[in-house]
C-alpha cells in the first residue's frame, strides 16, 4: 500500500517565516525569554502559517464516533448503546465538546462511521457509516483494508471540508465506548509495550477492570505475528474513528493545516499517522497529558511536550479545545505587543 494517498510527502514548515517571528520576539518589550513556552508556540505557529504574526481564529473540531466488537468483551464501564446516545447529546449541544465549542466559537462537526445503537439522522451529524461496528479483534481483524481505506478516507474528507471554511486550526475527537482498548491494543502493537504499561482506567474501570482489558490486549497482540507495520495494526486493531483520525492527521499535514492533539486516543491515532508519514509530526501540537496511563509513552515516542496537564481523560476532544485559548493568547502577545522602538522604551 505504499502507493496510497497517505504516502504523499507533507507540506513544510515556513523556516523564514519562523526567524522573522523569533526575531520579533526579541524586539518585543519584555526581557528576552520570559514568555517562557509562550514565545515558542508563536513561533511555531508562524512556521505553519507562514507569517512573522500568526493567530489561531478559525478552529475546527472534527468528533468521530464508532463502535467497537471487542465491547462485547466487557472492556468498558459503560454499555455499548452510550456510542450512539452520545450522538444525539453531541447533536442537541449537551456534551461537554460542544459546550467548549460554543465558547471558542469553533465550528463542530460531528461525524457517524457506525453504532451499534444507530440514532438514525440528527441535525448537524454527518452519516458516513462504515459499519455498525469493527469486528472484535480477539477473533478477528478490527476491520477490512477496505474498511480502513473507507475511514481513512472520511478524516481526509473532513479535513477538506474544513479546508473549504478557512480553518486554521484541525482539531480531532473521538467517541466509542471500547476505543481505549483499541487504542491500547494499537499502542502496545506499535510500541512493542506490555498491555500492563499502557492500559488505563478508560471510562472507570477499577483494577479487576484493567486486568480484564490487559488480558484482552494480550489475546489480540498474540494474533500478530505476521503483522506488517502501522497499516496492519491499524487495521487488525484500531477502530473506524481511530482510522478516521489517523487519515485527517495525514491530510491535514499535507496540506499545511496544523493540528491540535487531544488525549490518548487521539495521540494513538497520531503516532499510528507518524508511522504512515514521517512528515505528519511537523504539523501537531500536543494540547494536554491524559490521566490515562499510556498516554504519557505516546506522548515519549513523539517527543511531544503538551501544554497542560489537568488529569482529563473525558476524550471528545475536550483537551484540546480547553487549550485553544492559550494558543490564542500566544499568539495575541506575539503580535499585539510593542516593540521597543514603538513604545520608546530602554533596552537591557
């Protein structure tokens, strides 16, 4: 599958764009450095948008819904219907994303790859329906490498038509109830981890919870041996909206829209992007550590500093878009201060 879409090289980042924001920065009134991390998210920025005074305005969030056969092997405190309740949560303004939406005055697109409890169609829900659901991948591949291409496919999709808005920040969400396992089996797989050094509580599992989903990893990791790569993974273990998030990683790169990366889940997908197109890592920003266990070696094998660290584990994207504020203000300082020249101020 090398000849896929996902193959085609990545944009570049602006490198002059860059020097003439670092060089900004030292002409702002301040000493140099004390914006500490600030200064640094505004130049990396500048770097993507390919301007000295970038700024985060148009921000699209992208949640991928999907459920998943390895629920039926009790990997979740929560039963397999909440996947399509949430829909309809997500559709009438309920859930937490689309109250952080509201207040970013982001654009949300909520998008349905397939549940098992269908809610039919809601307002401002987008049906892409794959499936009602992967396969459980104890028994079998997650999905077919049509099914993946599919999902991957709808990411692209989303990204595009996030495109055709102006956005200028990508964000990706995530519901399924079972994707933590899921995207534990896929960590453990591209890692080479023991399931007990990445598998979490998820939605609330107690201990005798996680050793049940560390059981269940084992029995999926143990049916790839003759696994090739990323795209194998992801295909054998992974889920329609990890793929789906995977593929909108890969295009947006490709297409010099940044990206925002929320929690474990979504990490997974973007380490699993990586894998696929070495170009993709230039192009995310890491928007918080998850208190889920595994998050914290995705973020490793990334070398990946997140910008805050607030022990959430909601998922939905929640994580990033509580940091768009910040990015926001970044790069609000980096263009709205006065230079020393301008104010008439001493320098050191």
């Amino acid at each position: 599958m090398n000849d896929a879409w996902w193959s085609r090289p990545c944009a570049a980042a602006d490198a002059d764009a860059a020097c003439a924001a670092r060089a900004r920065q030292g002409r702002l009134t301040k000493p140099p450095g004390s914006l500490g991390k600030l200064e640094d998210i505004a130049v990396w920025w500048a770097a993507r948008q390919g301007t000295e005074r970038p700024g985060v305005e148009r921000v699209w969030i992208s949640v991928f819904a999907a459920d998943h056969g390895v629920a039926e092997e009790g990997v979740s405190a929560f039963p397999q219907a909440v996947t399509g309740e949430m829909l309809r949560n997500f559709a009438t303004g309920g859930a937490a994303i689309a109250v952080l939406a509201r207040h970013l005055g982001a654009r949300l697109d909520v998008v349905n790859l397939g549940t098992v409890n269908d809610p039919g169609e809601l307002p401002d829900v987008h049906r892409a329906v794959i499936a009602p659901t992967t396969a459980n991948f104890c028994e079998a591949p997650a999905m077919t490498r049509e099914q993946l291409r599919e999902a991957m496919q709808v990411g692209a999709d989303r990204v595009a038509l996030a495109l055709d808005h102006d956005a200028d920040l990508f964000i990706g969400g995530e519901m399924g109830i079972g994707n933590t396992t899921a995207a534990t089996a896929l960590s453990c797989a591209l890692l080479d981890e023991a399931p007990e050094a990445l598998a979490g509580s998820g939605t609330g599992l107690d201990d005798a919870g996680i050793a049940r989903k560390c059981g269940v990893v084992r029995r999926a990791l143990a049916r790839q041996a003759d696994a090739d790569g990323a795209v194998d993974y992801l295909q054998r273990l992974g889920g329609f909206e990890i793929a789906a998030l995977a593929g909108a990683y890969i295009a947006a790169a490709q297409a010099r829209l940044p990206v925002l990366v929320d929690g474990f889940i979504t990490t997974a997908a973007a380490l699993t992007a990586v894998r696929l197109n070495e170009g993709v890592r230039d192009w995310l920003c890491f928007s918080h550590r998850s208190h889920e266990r595994g998050h914290q070696r995705l973020l490793d094998a990334l070398h990946a500093q997140p910008l805050l660290d607030l022990d959430m584990r909601l998922g939905e994207a929640s994580g990033a878009a509580v940091a768009v504020p910040l990015l926001r203000m970044a790069c609000a300082l980096h263009r709205e201060m006065a230079t020393f020249e301008q104010a008439g101020v001493s320098r050191a």
